[in-house]
C-alpha cells in the first residue's frame, strides 16, 4: 500500500490505451505503485523547474561528465597561471623588499655619499658600468638553478662511469663511451631544453 495515502480514495483518469501501457512498464521498473509513480513524476518536474515539454538533449550523467571536465581544465588554468605568472610576480616582489630593507639600514649615509660621488665624478657616456660580480635572482629561480645543477652532475657523473679508455696497438689510444644511443639522445635533449 502507498505510505502516507492508505485512506485516500482511488479516482480514474482517462488514458489511451498506448499510454497506459507504456506507463505501467515505466511504473513497474520503478518498483512502485501506479499513484505513487506518477507523483514522483510530478514531484520531480516541480522541484527541478522544468517542463514535461522541454528537452535536455543530453543525460544528467553526461551533464556531470562535461561539468566535471570543464571544472577540472579550468583548475589546470589556474594552476599555469598561479605557476608562470603569480608566483615569478611574487618572488620578484619580495626580492625588491628585501633590498630596499637592506639599503634602508644605511639609508641616511647613502644618500651623502650618493650626492658626493655625483658631485665629484664626470662619467664618459661611452664608458661601460664595470661588472661587481653580483646578480639579484629570485628564490625561486636559484633553486630551480641549483636543482638543474645536481641533475647536470649526476647525469656527467654517469656518463663518465660508462666512459673507458680503449688502447690501440697501431696508433693513439681512445675513449670509448659505453652508452645506449636512446641514452646519448635523452641527454642530447634534456641539454637543448631551456
């Protein structure tokens, strides 16, 4: 019997005969009875606000599928631009505050020292900047550097372990490598790489 409607009436309503049986084969693979079938029917054309009319032209399964990949193709966006372009900002950033924390140490005695120079010395414009040997480079780039760096050394380190001195009876001895050509490619890549 139908939970909640047992003392309700029964009423007809008039179907054809094509209907009719269709709607008993679609109420039967429901598991539930003619009334109640038909209300979950209308109960859920209410609650999702659509009309008996209108097609969806794809599955809600399909649906979730597209919604699913486009949420997952939009977080790979926002992580390329968190990778390339936040975070170089940011290093960046911090960079220039740390050196303008270090240069506000001695800010007062720069500054004199600044306007003397300015005072006393007469540049060349063809004269080059000499080089003092120091570079600024974000963190985040140096570690990167440095992280390339050991993979170069292990790397030169096996190569030079499968490398072996040949001696020739008739002639100069030589190096003889022992590697396998899709090695030396892989290296010859990873070389190119920026």
């Amino acid at each position: 019997m139908d939970k909640g409607y047992e003392k309700e009436a029964f009423r007809t309503v008039c179907i054809k005969i094509s209907i009719l049986a269709k709607f008993k084969g679609f109420s039967k693979r429901q598991g539930k009875s003619h009334s109640m079938t038909l209300l979950a029917m209308v109960e859920f054309f209410e609650h999702n606000g659509i009309s008996p009319d209108e097609r969806m032209h794809e599955t809600i399964a399909s649906l979730k599928y597209l919604i699913k990949h486009r949420f997952n193709a939009m977080i790979a966006i926002m992580r390329s631009i968190e990778k390339e372009q936040t975070l170089p900002t940011v290093s960046m950033i911090q960079a220039l505050f740390e050196q303008e924390l270090e240069s506000n140490d001695d800010e007062w005695d720069s500054d004199f020292d600044f306007i003397e120079q300015q005072l006393t010395e007469t540049k060349k414009p063809s004269q080059p900047e000499p080089f003092d040997g120091e570079v600024t480079v974000p963190k985040i780039r140096y570690d990167r550097l440095v992280e390339q760096m050991e993979e170069l050394k292990e790397d030169f380190k096996y190569v030079l372990d499968h490398v072996s001195l040949f001696h020739n009876r008739f002639g100069k001895d030589h190096l003889k490598l022992d590697l396998n050509p899709e090695a030396i490619e892989k290296y010859r890549t990873k070389l190119k790489k920026p």
